[in-house]
C-alpha cells in the first residue's frame, strides 16, 4: 500500500500540554504552557477595539474579494508605522514593505523561503535557546541553522558569548534576534547591548531578521521598537517578521506581515516581486479578517488609542504578575533564586526549574509548563500566586 512506510512523529509539547490540562479534573491546576494572554478570570479575551472594530467591519464591507499577493494595503502601512514609527525616514523614501502573512509563523516561513530562494547558501543563526518552531521552519527550507549563545547553564544572559560568536560568524549570513520579550527566556538586551550587536551585524556584513512578536508586552508600543528602529536607521537592509497574535489578541485569525527594508525604493520593488512570487506558492493570498480588524484599528485615532490603553492593561498585568510570584516566593526563601523572573519581561519565564521539578510540579500539584522550564506567565492566576510559589517550594526543597 502506498502509505505503509509513514511512520508517526511525536506530537507538539506544547499542544499535548494543551490536551493533558484539559483533562485533568484537579480545579487548583494552572496552565503556564501555551503562550497565549489570559486575564483575570482566566480567559484570553477579545479586546473591545477588536470588537468595536469588527462591528464596524460588519457594517460597512462590501466584499470578500481576493486582497492580493501582499495582503491589505491599509494593514501593511499601519503595520509599517506601528514598527518603524510614522516619521520614519525609510517609509518617506519608500524604502520599507510589509507583506500581510499568515501570523507571525507565515511571516517566518515566508522568510524561510525567500532567504532560500534568493540569497542561495547564505546560513542562518539562532539564538540558544530560541522559539522552537525557528528551527524547524528554517531547517525545512534547507537552510543550514547555527546557534550562538543567548542565555547560559546559570539561567543568565550570556551577552559576552553572544557578541563572540556573532564576530566568528560568515560574512553575509542571517542572523535572527528577538526584538523584545525574548521567547522562551524573557531575557532582553540591554541598550547598549543592542549598539554592541549592531557593531558587529555592520562589521560581518550579516543580514538581521528580528522577529518582533511581542509590541507592547516589554516596556510599551514605543519601547519595544527601539532596537528595530536603531537597525533601521543604521543598515540599509533589514528583515522584521510582525505578529499580532499577542498585541491584538488575534490569535485564531493568523495575522502578520513581513516587512522588509531596502536599500533603495528600486531595489525593495525587486524583493517584493520574489515575496509575492513565493507567497503565491505558499498560501497565494493572505486571510483578510484580522487584517482588515488591525487596519480599521489603526486607522482611526480612538480606536488606536482605545487599543493601546488595552495593550498596556495586559503589559501592566504580566509585569505584575511577575513581580508578585517572587514576592509570592519570599517566605519560602526563594525570592532571591527567582528574582531573574522579576527582571525578565514579556510573556514567558525561564525559571531555572529543571525537567525532573516541571514532571513533579505537573505530577503533585497540576502545574503544567514544558519541560525546559519556560512558563507563560501570563497564565498565572493572581488570586492563587501563594498556592503556585508552594507548588515550586515543595518541588524546589
């Protein structure tokens, strides 16, 4: 038969988390796998300018007609400002240009390919650790993947080694950084870590690909664009893979944009014809929902306030959150320990518990991460900071 030598691969952790907290019936469990946004009662909402968006949206669209090889044009530049800020003196030279994606992970993929199929040979550099689905999805497009050191055995970022490793690396390579809220760590560069990168990514003539999933989850909307903008300003070639899963809670709509900057607004037509040539062999042409949402929002000056008053609810939360598990760890003699998880920023913790602490964290007391230690803090449920710090003090003594 034709299929009898397909064998089976292991399911995604993080999924076969998914369906193990689902199943169990222990009602003090708490789900720190997957790397959604949850709010106080334990829900990922919709936020009210989506909302406010879609009804709006409802109203007044009067098609469902194809959008084309780069997605929505309004989404694209709204996404072209929120990344690189409106002044920004590459979209006055038309030099920059997002083509709308299948979230953040099309907007990977969609990389991927065109790394592949039009800079041949050229290697691409991860951080260690990094994103999972980073080294399958490039690995798939046949690019040889590198790793340099991100964060240490001492669950400490690892800048000197990062640097060292960045000077050793090819002439002309890719190199993927995190723009903010480093996944899985949560442990960011500094500024002057940044200005230190940059040196050597201008030096090694490297290519940057900085995935920016997470605006607004660090230090703010603005904030968290400085590194993208610092690179911007200073390269004249530059690739940015944009999600708003996180930042518009739009998860199940899949919407995202690369965006690539060129060195002149001749040259950035060129690259744009091989994305629209490689996206149309991908998924031809992109979904329009969440896009049409996140340009409507964008579009319109009380929306965009509404949603960024939203944006900074759900920073403000996690931080707290992060900040109250260490507290929540104190009396326990764990404070210091787990003061990095204060310090980090975003969405996920690594917290330094080993894989045998998650198993029993998981098997006694019904908290689930992955193995490596990475939690989703944002998972956490405030009123129940004191039964989570027991959990990890008992797995910990």
């Amino acid at each position: 038969m034709h299929f009898d030598a397909i064998g089976r691969v292991p399911g995604d952790p993080i999924l076969g988390l998914m369906e193990a907290y689902a199943l169990d019936s222990n009602p003090r469990k708490f789900d720190l796998g997957v790397g959604v946004y949850k709010d106080a009662q334990g829900l990922t909402p919709i936020l009210q300018a989506v909302k406010l968006a879609e009804q709006r949206l409802v109203e007044q669209q009067t098609t469902k007609t194809y959008i084309g090889g780069h997605g929505n044009v309004a989404f694209g530049k709204g996404i072209n400002d929120l990344v690189l800020g409106a002044d920004s003196k590459l979209i006055a030279e038309q030099r920059v240009g997002a083509t709308q994606t299948p979230g953040g992970t099309g907007a990977l993929r969609l990389s991927a390919d065109f790394i592949a199929r039009c800079l041949p040979g050229r290697g691409i550099w991860l951080s260690n650790p990094t994103w999972p689905i980073h080294e399958t999805i490039y690995a798939a497009a046949g690019l040889k993947v590198s790793h340099y050191p991100y964060v240490g055995s001492d669950n400490r970022l690892d800048i000197e080694g990062m640097l060292a490793t960045l000077n050793q690396v090819p002439k002309g390579d890719v190199v993927l950084l995190h723009a903010c809220c480093h996944n899985p760590t949560g442990f960011d560069l500094s500024h002057d870590d940044w200005r230190r990168v940059l040196e050597i990514v201008r030096s090694r003539e490297l290519l940057p690909l900085i995935d920016f999933a997470y605006q607004g989850f660090g230090d703010g909307l603005e904030q968290d664009a400085w590194a993208v903008r610092l690179f911007a300003e200073a390269l004249p070639e530059l690739l940015i893979t944009s999600s708003c899963s996180k930042n518009f809670g739009l998860y199940c709509d899949r919407t995202g944009a690369l965006i690539v900057c060129a060195a002149d607004a001749e040259k950035l037509l060129d690259i744009r014809s091989q994305l629209a040539f490689v996206a149309r062999n991908l998924w031809s042409t992109p979904p329009d929902h969440g896009a049409a949402v996140v340009a409507t929002i964008l579009g319109d000056p009380e929306l965009k306030n509404l949603w960024a008053d939203e944006v900074e609810a759900m920073r403000l939360r996690i931080a707290q959150l992060r900040s109250g598990l260490v507290e929540a760890l104190g009396p326990h003699g764990l404070g210091e320990r787990f003061a990095h998880i204060g310090v980090q920023r975003g969405m996920f913790s690594y917290t330094g518990l080993t894989p045998t602490q998650v198993q029993r964290l998981r098997e006694n007391h019904s908290v689930y991460m992955v193995s490596s230690g990475r939690a989703n803090v944002a998972g956490i449920d405030a009123t129940r900071l004191d039964l989570l710090a027991e959990a990890i003090a008992e797995v910990c003594a």
